[in-house]
C-alpha cells in the first residue's frame, strides 16, 4: 500500500499525476500478486486480491486520497483518484459473489490526518457493506 512518503517530496501525491510511482510499483510486485491486481496498482495506485484457498478478499484503496496534508488535495476532496468509486465497486463485487473482506490502507479512516469529506463517504460505505467487512 502506498504512503505519504511513498512520494517525493512527501505529502505530495497528485492524482493523475502518478504514473512514475504506481508503474514502479506494478513493476516490482509482480512477484507478489495476481495480474489484476498488477494492474490496478498501476492505473492509481489501489488494488484487491483474493486470499487464496479462502473467501476472503483483501480490499486496498489509496488513503492518499484523504490525506489532510497533502496540498494536491485541495482540487478534489471529495474522491481524489476515484478511490471510493474503486472500493464500491469492489465490495459490491464481493457481496455479490459471497466473499468476505478486509480493507487496508496506509491512512486510517476517522483519523485526524483524513480529511473529513472523504472520510464520511468511507464511512457510509462502510456502513452499507458491513455485513460482509470483517476488518
């Protein structure tokens, strides 16, 4: 998952502007995860994967999206790099197929460095998929 220092300088991560980063990435964990995954990692920096042999998926958006002190934020606080469009499409996915999931990410939600807009958007997706988070 990425981190505000996972940019240079840190806290400075812009959205649509993130390909020298989210290639690398793609690049080097490769050996790690499935191609779909590889792939997501590589359009903004999110992706999910499945655990294997389990029902279980692991669910990991960008939380640089919600970064307080990240100034690129300020042009769209809202859904930078369409983070939340990613994980609702991706709960919604889950249910529908049963599984059961975990969510990551660097910035935790509810935290004072996650700005607040974004933060009750995450909020009310994760109260409209609770019955399938499990942490």
């Amino acid at each position: 998952m990425l981190g505000n220092h996972g940019c240079y300088p840190p806290n400075t991560y812009s959205f649509g502007n993130e390909d020298w980063l989210t290639s690398y990435l793609g690049d080097i964990w490769t050996k790690y995860l499935p191609q779909k995954s590889i792939d997501q990692i590589r359009v903004n920096g999110a992706y999910s994967v499945k655990h294997p042999g389990s029902n279980l998926k692991i669910i990991v958006p960008n939380t640089q999206a919600c970064y307080y002190w990240n100034f690129y934020l300020i042009a769209n606080n809202t859904d930078p790099g369409e983070q939340l469009d990613f994980l609702v499409n991706e709960l919604k996915e889950a249910e529908e197929n049963g599984e059961s999931v975990y969510i990551a990410g660097h910035i935790p939600p509810g935290n004072l460095n996650c700005m607040t807009l974004w933060n009750e958007r995450y909020n009310a997706i994760v109260d409209r998929y609770e019955g399938i988070i499990r942490g």
